[in-house]
C-alpha cells in the first residue's frame, strides 16, 4: 500500500483480518496504489523490503540493495526523504512500465533483474520521485512532462555523486549540457512552483 503500515486486527470469529495503514503526507489520487498477492518481503535496507512473490524474492533482494544508496544521494540532493519507509514491489511480467512512484512502495518491472544490478536507476529514478512528482506535483495531465523532467534531472545527479564523472557522460552529461540542462531546469521551475503547480488542489 502507498501508505505506512499501522496495525492490523482479526475479526472474532477469526475469519478475517484487517490491515490498517495511514498516509500522512498530501499526496495525488494518481498514486494511491494497492497490491494484493501471495507476496514475501527481505529487508534490503533500514527502511525498505523488496516484495514479490516467491519465486523471485532472493533475485530481487540481491537486484535492490543498493536501495539505501540511492535514498541518501537524493536526501542529499533535496532534503530528508519524509514519506517514511521506501519499499519496491517487483510486479509480475505483464507490468507494462519501468517502474511507478507510489509514496512509500515503488512498483518495479521485473525485466531490470539482471543478475549484476546494471538495471537499477530505475530505482534511483522512482526515488527522485519522491520529491519531484510527489511532494510537489502537476496541476493537470498536459504537465506531467515536469514531473519526469524534474524526476530525471535529479536521478541524474545522484547516479553521478555515486558512481562518478564517467558515468555521467556515459548518460550524454558533458559540461556545455549540464550547463544547459541547469538553465532549462532553473527556468522551468520558476514555471513549476509560480504558475502549473499547486499543492493546495486549488487552481492556481
Ligand atoms: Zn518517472
């Protein structure tokens, strides 16, 4: 659930069992999310599981557990990260996205599984999210592009305070674009935070 865990009760006569969650953060109606499945967790960090079923549970156990790395570099980045726990769900194969930002339970496909961790900025991806995209978000469907814009620019700069200059240009960063990309980023969030973005739900 894209929300933390706070309990959960079993009915007398023991047939059912209620689980309570709770989110306190304001948060889109676009990413509320639930999962439901015969589902097993491993602790891959100090606040974070990976969830999947069974069968591929240990893969992504070993796939994710850079996770706690990728959560500092964006807390360096843009603050603490406030929403409490980050956990990955690792979706059945039909999941037809790279990944999904749901507060506290990212959603992963599981084609980033390949067994060296070479596929997992998408993870990094879904926690820059966390703050661009979630804590501050599109007023309507025609911005979404600064969601992803936003998203990017700082995924981008915590793979790069992580694994280096290199990796940045294997990614198309030289200097003249990170210039421009700075300037785009400093204009365009101007746009962001005066004009096409409310975090009241009220029309700006
Ligand atoms: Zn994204």
């Amino acid at each position: 659930m894209s929300a933390e865990r706070t309990g959960q009760k079993t009915s007398d006569d023991g047939k059912f069992i209620t689980y309570e969650f709770k989110q306190s953060i304001l948060c889109p109606s676009y990413l509320i999310a639930l999962a439901v499945g015969a589902l097993e967790k491993r602790e891959i960090g100090p606040r974070s599981y990976v969830w999947s079923e069974k069968e591929t549970v240990a893969a992504g156990e070993f796939e994710f557990t850079e996770t706690e790395k990728f959560i500092q570099a964006c807390e360096e980045l843009c603050g603490p990260y406030v929403w409490g726990r980050y956990d990955v769900l690792l979706m059945p194969p039909s999941f037809p996205y790279g990944g999904m930002e749901n507060p506290c339970l990212t959603f992963v496909t599981p084609t980033i599984i390949a067994g060296d961790r070479s596929l997992t900025s998408v993870v990094c991806h879904e926690i820059a999210h966390s703050w661009m995209g979630n804590l501050i978000t599109c007023q309507t469907w025609e911005d979404f592009w600064l969601n992803e814009g936003f998203c990017v620019f700082v995924e981008r700069k915590a793979l790069r305070k992580l694994f280096g200059e290199q990796f940045a240009h294997l990614q198309g960063w030289t200097p003249a674009g990170r210039f421009l990309i700075f300037a785009l980023f400093v204009f365009s969030f101007s746009f962001f935070v005066f004009i096409g973005f409310d975090m009241s739900g009220k029309s700006a």
